[in-house]
C-alpha cells in the first residue's frame, strides 16, 4: 500500500516549491487535497509524479508543478470568486476549493462530471459547485469572476471568456499551436485585456478548445 501522505510531501518538495511556487497557502492546499481519490485506480500509485494523467477521451489531469505555477501565477485569494474550465475528476477544483472563496467548476464529461461532484463532496467543500456547460463558452450566469482558469492547453482564448472577467481580474491559460505551449497570464484592466506570457509547458491540448481550421480555396 502506497503511503500517499509520504508522496504528497515530496511532490511539494521536489516538483512545487523547486518551481517558484512560494505561496504558502498553495502549499497548505495541495497536501489538502489527495490526489489520488482524483485519478484512475490504474494510476494510483503514479498520481504524484510530473506527468500530464490521462483520464481518458482526450483529458488530463495537468502535471503538478504546472498546475501549482499557475496558481501562483493568478494570485488566488480567500476572496476570489473563481472559473476552473475543465475540471475534469475535480482534483484542481479541490484545490481551489480551499484557497478561493467560490469555485464555479465547468465539466462537460457526465462520467467525470459525477466523479468530481462525489470526490468533491468527500472533502466536505462547500463553496465548489460542478456545473455542465460549454468550456468554451464559460459560465456567464456566475460572472463576473475574479480568476479564471484553463485546466490544459488551448489555441487561443474566447473573446466570450474575457467578458466574463472582473475588472482587475486574471485569466491563466496554456497557448499551444505546436509541440510547446506558453503559459500565459491575462489581465482586465479599465475594460481592456492585457497579456503576459509566462513559462514553458508541454500540456496537451484541451478538445473543445481546438483553432477552428482555416479555409482553403
């Protein structure tokens, strides 16, 4: 039998905080959350290690340091009412769940919709709520949101998104149009949406999120 606990202490010591994630909050959450009751039983005894794990049909639960760069990126607060596009099983749900004060989680999947709801429900976290829905059409019913989050790479961002931003508020998402993606932090300032790009990541893309293909004549 695994010790998880052990596991979860040296992901945070070899893959999180080597990564410039020096929040001590994030710290706090990511041993919070077991991240293994978030991924197939096959992958169990992996689901420390600092790799993309597929869930099938084309999604991912993304690499830890990733995921924790990218959070430290966006600066979540206890205030923060928050988008996390593709939860998947729920784990980066979870996680935000104990540094947000709302988490509005948008999984079209039913399959791993009902995962993330019961995974979820397990930790008693109150103020994460999975929704169905579109990713790439957000959820503009809970806008406007201090903090949106893209769970894998994408081609570009939709405008529809931006809208649903708060003023003063982030978007962090990976930008993918070849064999590595940038991820790329986005700002609403006075209504206009600046960007800055971040580091490097190799996450896969996330379906649904697909540039459409270009016309040829």
């Amino acid at each position: 039998m695994a010790d998880f606990a052990a596991l979860r202490r040296m992901m945070l010591d070899s893959q999180i905080k080597p990564n410039k994630v020096t929040d001590v909050r994030i710290h706090d959450a990511l041993m919070a959350v077991p991240r293994e009751n978030f991924v197939p039983a096959a992958l169990k005894p992996v689901a420390y290690v600092d790799e993309d794990l597929s869930l099938g049909g084309g999604r991912y639960l993304v690499e830890p340091r990733v995921f924790a760069r990218m959070l430290q990126e966006s600066g979540v607060t206890a205030q923060d009412k928050v988008l996390d596009l593709g939860a998947g099983t729920g784990y980066t749900s979870a996680v935000l769940g104990h540094l947000a004060g709302s988490v509005n989680a948008i999984e079209p999947d039913a399959a791993l919709a009902a995962q993330a709801k019961a995974a979820i429900a397990d930790l008693g976290l109150g103020n994460v709520t999975v929704l169905d829905g579109a990713l790439a059409a957000g959820h503009a019913a809970g806008a406007p949101y201090d903090v949106i989050l893209i769970e894998a790479s994408v081609s570009e961002v939709p405008a529809a998104l931006f809208a649903q931003l708060a003023e003063g508020g982030r978007l962090i998402a990976v930008l993918r149009n070849g064999p590595m993606g940038v991820a790329t932090l986005y700002t609403k300032s006075l209504g206009i949406i600046g960007s800055r790009p971040l580091f490097d990541a190799a996450t896969p893309v996330m379906p649904g999120f697909e540039r459409p293909a270009a016309f040829v004549f």
